[in-house]
C-alpha cells in the first residue's frame, strides 16, 4: 500500500530524516516508535505532502506521489490525523465530521452514521460544539473526522498523546477492528511502544532520523536490549 524509499527531509540546515526505507503493507498496522526528536512526525508530514522531501520517493498503491500537494491526498485515498487533535471548536461535532467527507468531494449520510457507530459518544453529542468535548471525545472526533474520508491508508501521529489508559485501549482496539474487518491500511507513529506493539502487525524503529530496525511487531517487542535502547521499556 505505501512505499517509502531513500526518504531524506529536514528543515533548514537540519536534517531530520536520514535515507529512510520502510513500508505499509495493505489491511495492516504497521508503527512507526522511537523517543522524541527520532522524525516520527517529520515521516509523516513527509509521506502526506505537508513537507517536501529533500530526496528518496513515496509510493501509495502503486502510484509515486512525493510531490503530490497535501491537500490532494485524500482522493488518492489517504487520510492524515497529526498530533494534538485539531477539532475546529466553534464547529459542532457533526459539521467537523462533515468537512472530512468534503475533502473526498462529498459528504454521505451513510459515512456519518457509521462513525457515529463506530464512536457512540460523538453521537451522542452531534449538535454540540467541538469545544465542549473531552479529550478522548476529541481525539475521536478527529479520527472519525479522518474516515468520512473513506480512506485506504490512515496517518496516526501520537493518538495516544495525554488520554487515560482506558481510552487508549478503546481506540487502539478500534483501529485494530476496522483493520481486520474493512481493510483499513494504518501507518502509526507512537512514543507509547507498548501500547502500539500490542496493535500493530508490523514495527519500525527510528533513532536520529534513520531506521534501526524493522520487524514484526511481536519480534520487537520481545527483542530486550532493542527495547531498553531505544523504546523505554
């Protein structure tokens, strides 16, 4: 689903992506771990047009895409969530969610309800402002507002970022279900190692922009001195 190869980017004088390779393999998970200041997000930005790389190629389904313009992005059936839960608060819930399905073209009735389905609480709360909602409703909001896209490949920059455990848990465990039963391709950066490893099929490993590993998420996760190295536990 998503190929990165050779991918060099960095601001300024700084590079924070050194010769980058890894990929996405279609109806899988596949997370992006290392401490701050690894490229986790800059990867990101990379990969969704919001920062243009210095050299190396992107690929998605087939098709090269490293100069693609981000907000084209999603008709070629990719959606980005970067960090800090961006809700428009002056927005209701359901008005945020609806500009999720313009950025395909078009907003479907039948796209609403099933994120509502997928998060009861927003729901719940779709005439209130996006203001009024709790962290973990945000975070939801913003992930629901990612699928009315209808995407292929799905961009998660820390989402598990200052919410309770129990929240984490639902919505990794809800990632790992529209995986299993839509085919959804997630590429997910986290500093909670843990946690992502618990989800994801595959694993990949940064440290000062370039990869130090990558491997099944159950190999990593069991590799001792790699874990005390580089993903704090």
């Amino acid at each position: 689903m998503l190929a990165v190869s050779g991918l060099t980017a960095g601001y300024g004088p700084i590079t924070a992506l050194h010769d980058v390779t890894l990929g996405a393999e279609e109806g899988r998970i596949t997370a992006v771990l290392g401490a701050n200041g690894a490229g986790k997000t800059t990867l990101l930005r990379t990969v969704s047009g919001l920062h243009r790389a210095r050299a190396g190629t992107v690929g998605l389904a087939g098709r090269d895409i490293t100069r693609t313009a981000a907000e084209r992005m999603p008709a070629l059936g990719m959606s980005h969530v970067p960090e800090g839960r961006g809700v428009i608060v002056e927005l209701t819930v359901e008005e945020n969610l609806r500009l999720g399905g313009l950025a395909r073209g078009r907003v479907r009735p039948e796209d609403l309800e099933r994120v509502y389905g997928l998060f009861g609480p927003l729901g719940e709360r779709r005439g209130k402002p996006a203001g009024t909602l709790s962290g973990g409703e945000r975070q939801m909001l913003v992930i629901g507002r990612a699928l009315m896209a209808r995407p292929a490949l799905l961009l998660l920059d820390e989402p598990s970022l200052g919410l309770a455990p129990r929240i984490v848990t639902q919505i990794f465990g809800l990632l790992r279900d529209l995986v299993r039963e839509e085919g959804l391709t997630v590429l997910l950066v986290e500093q909670n190692a843990r946690s992502a490893l618990s989800v994801a099929d595959r694993g990949v490993v940064l440290d000062l922009g370039r990869v130090v590993a990558d491997d099944v998420a159950d190999r990593l996760a069991g590799d001792e001195k790699l874990r005390h190295a580089y993903l704090g536990f």
